[in-house]
C-alpha cells in the first residue's frame, strides 16, 4: 500500500513555518517547476493494495535531491 504525505496546518506551531522560507529559496523553485507526479503514475502498479502504508515516494525522491 502506497503511503500519501498530507499537508498538516498549525497543530502545535506558534509560527507559520512557510513564511519564515524566501520565495526565491532554490527547493521553493524546483517545486514551481518540477511536477513530481510522475513518480506517483510510474510507482502505482508496484503497489498492492492493503498492509501497512509505505513512505510517500514523492518525499523520498525529495530526500534524495537534497541529499
């Protein structure tokens, strides 16, 4: 089973993280211009359905370019 990152808000944060990162910062523009979708069409048929939710492909491959 294929595991999906959700956006979580404000839960416990006193700031808003995403003010406090430029616009111009260099993973706020490869995220303007990369569509990371692609690994989610390509990885579907790997998946089957049922047990455990895996890691969000689209953060590892994230994980990787940074790393």
């Amino acid at each position: 089973m294929r595991g999906k990152s959700a956006a979580q808000g404000t839960l416990f944060a006193l700031v808003d993280l995403e003010s406090m990162i430029p616009d111009d910062y260099l993973l706020r523009r490869v995220e303007r211009h990369v569509d990371f979708g692609f690994i989610d069409r390509r990885l579907e048929p790997l998946y089957k359905q049922g047990g455990r939710p895996s890691g969000d492909p689209q953060v590892l491959a994230w994980m990787m370019l940074v790393g």
